[in-house]
C-alpha cells in the first residue's frame, strides 16, 4: 500500500491568497490538473495529500509562487498562467525553483508600476547580450519578448542618460512601403503598422511624459524606409520585425549606425510577408555577421513564450508541422 503524506502551508494574508490562487482558483486547478494529489484551500492554508513525491513537487510549486510574489514579478493582482506553467514543469524535471527576486533583475518599472523582468535562461542571455554588445539580434517566434524586453532595456538606457534618444522601426512591408493608398497625412498611413511599438511604449513610459519625448525628437517610431540616408549618433535603435526586410534594406539599416549608438533588431524567420522569391535580409545577415566581434545573436525557442500558454502549443505544433513537411519528399 502506498504511502499517504499530508503537508500543510499557511499564507500571510488574504492578499496572498487571492494573488496566490489565481482568478476563478486557475492556478490551483492547474496544480490539480499537473499532480496526483488532493488540494483543498480552506481559509489562510493550503492543504496537501498523496504520496509523497507529487506533495513535494506540489509544494515546491506554492513555494516557488509565493517567492515570486514576495519578488513582485506577477502581471498585475494575479500570477500568470505561465508562470504557474513553468514552476511545475521545473519541479517535474527536478529543477529547483528560486525566487524571481534571487534569479531576475529588474531592468524597468513600468508605467503601471510593473517590473519588467527576464524570466526565461534566453531572455536572461538575451538581456545580457544587449548589454555587453552594440549590435544583438534577437530571433525567434512570437511571444518571447524580443521586442518587449529590447524596448525596456532602450528605455532604461534613456533614463539612465546612456543614451539621448530612442529610435524604433519596422517594415511596412504588408503594404510594400507604397502607403498612397491610405487615407491620411503619412504619419496615418504608417501609423498601423507602428502600433505594436507604440502599444510598449505606453505600457512603459506615462503617458504625458512620453508625448513630451515625441515633440522632442528624443522618441522616434518611424517606417524603415524613413532610416535611409541619416547617421544615428548616441541613440538605441530597435529595427522589429526584421525578417521582412530585404538584403539591401537590412544593409542599410546596420550602416546607419553612428558613435555611442547600440542596435537591436528582432524578427522571427518563420514569418516572412515578403513577396514569393524575395530573400530575407534577417535570414541572410546571419551568414554574414556571425563572426564579427560586437555582434551577438540570441536565438529563442517555443519554450521561452511568455504569452497566454496555448501560444507556446501553437509555435510547437506549427514547427513540428515545418518539420514534418521538411521530411516529406516532393510529390
């Protein structure tokens, strides 16, 4: 007969309850749904039964929660799913979870008062890179922070005084940089394809602060195309979604670069809008670039996704499917 153990945790307050157990208890039916034990939450305590080995995953969990609680690396009033998701799949490979506040600096308060961490071992390299080198590209599917993390370290930087002004583009390249078409003067008819930047930018700066920097020239979100001809001196340039540049544009883009200035650009190379038989300048610059003392590239996996935990199903399941499709011979 098997054993049965019984572990019991007590929470400081109410507060931490709600933080702890999630909205509508997900995260405590997740634990449910991850181990073979019987939890039951009764008051200001967390009670545990079952054999032994899944209690102490269990609990290892809880306890890697509440230090990331004590840590303030949740999203807002609740842990998020995937932090949830992480710490079990750590305690079921036999890692030891620690605190987010022993394991992960902070790079930014945001403007809802959020800190702005890495929380993956790749965003951790990542962060690092972008530190150590004037030129990082970060490359990977969507979902694990490379324009998030990028733009919060181009802002640190700024407040720090490292940098005089940050300049942020991307491709416009779904409407072939050839944006007549559209209605409005030409700051609306790029304005569509900005707004992913725009959207960090506001979770990041306050609101009013960041208008004043727009007037000022000292934040700049502009199409690619506006980047040809200029030099950019004692600046932090993020070029996103860099698989939709062209050789040719990816060149001169990276000779734009002037004194006291640092680069980063992302993309993911499994989501290229270019026209059929058009190169990637994201794919090619690899190639080139990869020795070059001073560039680094870092590249993410499914694993480091920081979204909803589906999105991390969905790039694994497409990148099998790639895969697969690989292997099949021609018909």
């Amino acid at each position: 007969m098997s054993q049965v153990v019984s572990r019991r945790i007590t929470l400081e307050d109410h507060q931490e309850c709600v933080q702890l157990f999630g909205e509508k208890d997900k995260n405590l039916n997740l634990l449910r749904d991850s181990f073979p034990v019987t939890l039951v939450a009764r008051g200001n305590e967390i009670i545990l039964s079952g054999e032994p080995l899944p209690v102490s995953h269990a609990t290892q969990v809880i306890e890697g929660l509440r230090g990331q609680l004590k840590g303030a690396a949740h999203e807002g009033g609740y842990l998020s799913t995937v932090a949830v998701q992480k710490l079990i799949d750590e305690a079921k490979g036999g890692a030891t979870p620690q605190a987010a506040s022993e394991t992960h600096e902070t790079i930014l308060i945001s403007a809802r008062k959020k800190p702005i961490q890495a929380r993956t071992e790749n965003q951790q390299k990542y962060v690092k890179a972008i530190q150590e080198n004037d030129i990082v590209f970060g490359m990977g599917p969507a979902g694990t922070g490379k324009t998030y993390l990028a733009m919060a370290m181009a802002v640190a930087a700024l407040r720090n005084g490292e940098v005089e002004r940050l300049i942020l583009t991307r491709p416009a390249v779904e409407a072939g940089e050839k944006l007549g078409f559209l209605p409005g003067d030409m700051q609306d008819k790029v304005d569509p394809y900005l707004r992913p930047l725009y959207d960090a930018l506001y979770d990041m700066v306050e609101y009013e602060k960041l208008q004043r920097l727009f007037q000022q020239r000292v934040v700049e979100v502009a199409p690619l195309a506006y980047m040809r001809g200029r030099t950019l001196s004692n600046a932090f340039i993020i070029l996103d979604e860099a698989q939709n540049t062209s050789p040719e544009q990816m060149k001169m883009f990276l000779t734009r670069m002037g004194t006291g200035s640092k680069m980063v650009v992302t993309g993911d190379g499994t989501q290229i809008d270019l026209p059929m038989g058009k190169n990637s300048g994201l794919l090619e610059v690899q190639r080139i670039l990869s020795k070059v003392k001073g560039i680094q590239f870092i590249t993410f996996e499914p694993k480091d996704v920081v979204r909803h935990r589906l999105v991390q199903h969905i790039v694994e399941a497409y990148h099998q499917h790639d895969e697969e499709k690989k292997d099949k011979p021609p018909v």
